[in-house]
C-alpha cells in the first residue's frame, strides 16, 4: 500500500509540476482533533505547516497538491487518569491532492475543495504508574510505561473551503479523515495561505 501511494505521489509531482499555471505557496494552520482523536489521545488545538502547488485551469476550476506536518506536543492524554501527568506526543504527516472550485470562475474569492491522499499518525505517549490506557480495559498501570504511537500511511480524505483575497494571500478551513485500526481519525483545520 505504501509503493502504491508513493508512486502515486511521485507521479502527482510530475504532472503537476509540468502545467503551465502552477504557483508555489505555504500555509500555516491550526487543528483541532474531533471524534476518536479527541477522545483518546489530546482535547487541545495544535498546529501545523504546509508546502502547497496550485494549478488553476479556466472558468474557477483548479488542483491543489499539498504536503504538511502538524504537531500535538505535551498535551494531556485524555481518558487516562492516575497520580502523574499522563501526555502524548503526536505529529502527523498528510500529502493530498485537492480539487478547487471558485465561485468567481477564477482564482479569486471563495472557493471549495476536496480531496484524496494519505496521513500518518506517530508519536509517543507516556503514562505513570496508575494510569489506565483508553480504549483497553479499567486495570491500571503498575510501572511508568512509554508507549509508541504509529498509524501507518493510510488513505485519507477532506473536505472544505476558503477564501483567496488577491494573488497571494488566502485562507482555508477543512475536515481531514482518516481510517486507522477501526477508528477515524479526524481533525479540523483553518489556516492562512500564501503564494509566491
């Protein structure tokens, strides 16, 4: 699965990269974990980094292809109470590639997008003795215990939307699913986007 969705992205780059109208551009974002992720790992906003490469094609319709890394560091982990300071660290790396649509039929405006890529969860989380791990049971941890986190590369999706205020400047907004053992782990992003 990770060839597969490494081929793919390499081929995205080619393509992308050969088209007439690409603009480079960034984006800084915040993210707040929803659902699953909410529940078990961290309630607290993190936030994260994008390298993005617009294509825009005639009458508002374009492509996004974005690579970003977001970070959760040193927040509680939620559901785990003991005599400590339960917390994880968690990052996450998403690549994706977005459909544009701009109302104004060109690339001004408000704007939706959706789109389909991958996403990896990784970190760590530590408990102290007492702690109780989510999701496996009511008995307690006996010993200080660190525990690795690592989702793998997993199809991932979003929706959402924004708004570009000129050439350069804009900003976004979007859900981010993924599925990983069962469970889907989600987020919701706003960020501000520029462009070279």
């Amino acid at each position: 699965m990770f060839k597969i969705l490494l081929n793919a992205i390499i081929g995205i780059y080619s393509v992308v990269l050969s088209a007439e109208n690409v603009h480079f551009g960034m984006e800084l974002f915040f993210n707040q974990p929803i659902g699953t992720l909410n529940q078990y790992f961290t309630t607290t906003m993190g936030s994260g980094f994008s390298f993005l490469i617009d294509d825009n094609y005639k009458n508002g319709h374009g492509i996004r292809f974005s690579n970003s890394v977001a970070n959760y560091f040193g927040h509680s982990l939620v559901g785990a109470p003991g005599p400590g300071d339960p917390h994880v660290n968690l990052s996450s790396l998403n690549t994706t590639l977005n459909y544009i649509y701009h109302f104004q039929r060109k690339p001004i405006g408000p704007y939706l997008l959706a789109g389909l890529g991958g996403r990896s969860f990784f970190g760590s989380a530590s408990l102290p003795a007492g702690s109780v791990i989510p999701g496996l049971g009511d008995n307690p941890i006996l010993k200080d215990q660190d525990y690795m986190i690592h989702s793998g590369f997993k199809l991932a999706w979003q929706v959402g939307g924004g708004w570009d205020f000129g050439p350069r400047w804009g900003a976004t907004g979007r859900c981010v699913m993924n599925r990983s053992q069962g469970h889907t782990l989600s987020t919701v992003e706003a960020g501000v986007t520029y462009r070279f």
